[in-house]
C-alpha cells in the first residue's frame, strides 16, 4: 500500500484553509563576497498559508525553588511546501509576532508540521 502524496497534499490545504496565517517564510543565506568572507542577507523563499498550532501546553516544574511552575507553550506550524523546502532557521512575522522554524518536520514529501519558537 503507498501512500497519495497529492492526496495527503490537498487535505493538508482543506485543513489550513478553515484557519489561514499568510506568511512570507524568510531565510537567512550567505553571501559571498569572493574572498572567504561575506554576510548574511535574508532572501525570501516563499508567500503561504499555513496554520499555527499553539493549543498545546505543558507544565515544567522547578524543584529547586518551591512552588514555581512554567507553562510551556509547544508552537508548531502545519504547511504544504510546493516547489521549496522549509529548513531550520527559516523565519516569519506574523501578528506582529516573529517565529523561527526550530524543528522543519517534513511529515510525507512536501507537507511540514515544523516546531517553532518564539524570538524576541
């Protein structure tokens, strides 16, 4: 049995589409300036819609200091990459709000539920 990738592809686009986030996904290359060295630039990679996840929390508890607990929100972001892969490092604004891919997690050919964090 193998799997529909195109299948899997156009049900992850339904999902996304009840819940949209557009976002320009950003990436930070190096470029050279013929002598060893060089700088970053970042250089968009793609425009697309994908959904957050912030529903899930865990609790991270602190033995050493009493009654100190940190809830920890787990960020991921669901997304079809057509054309373009997602790696770490990537980023995007959206809401005001800047996230990095920790974690791309391509889950079949295409289609991501990448861990995000946060940057401040």
């Amino acid at each position: 049995m193998s799997l529909n990738i195109e299948r899997i592809k156009q049900q992850v686009k339904r999902g996304i589409a009840i819940k949209p986030t557009h976002i320009k996904l950003i990436r930070k290359e190096k470029i050279s300036n013929g002598m060893r060295g060089g700088k970053e630039k970042p250089v968009d990679v793609a425009e697309l819609d994908v959904f957050i996840d912030d529903s899930k929390h865990s609790l991270s508890g602190n033995l050493k200091e009493s009654g100190k607990i940190n809830r920890i929100r787990s960020l991921t972001m669901l997304a079809v990459a057509e054309g373009f892969e997602i790696k770490e490092g990537d980023y995007f604004i959206a809401n005001e709000i800047k996230y990095r891919v920790t974690y791309p997690g391509m889950l079949v050919e295409g289609v991501y539920n990448s861990d995000l964090e946060v940057v401040k």
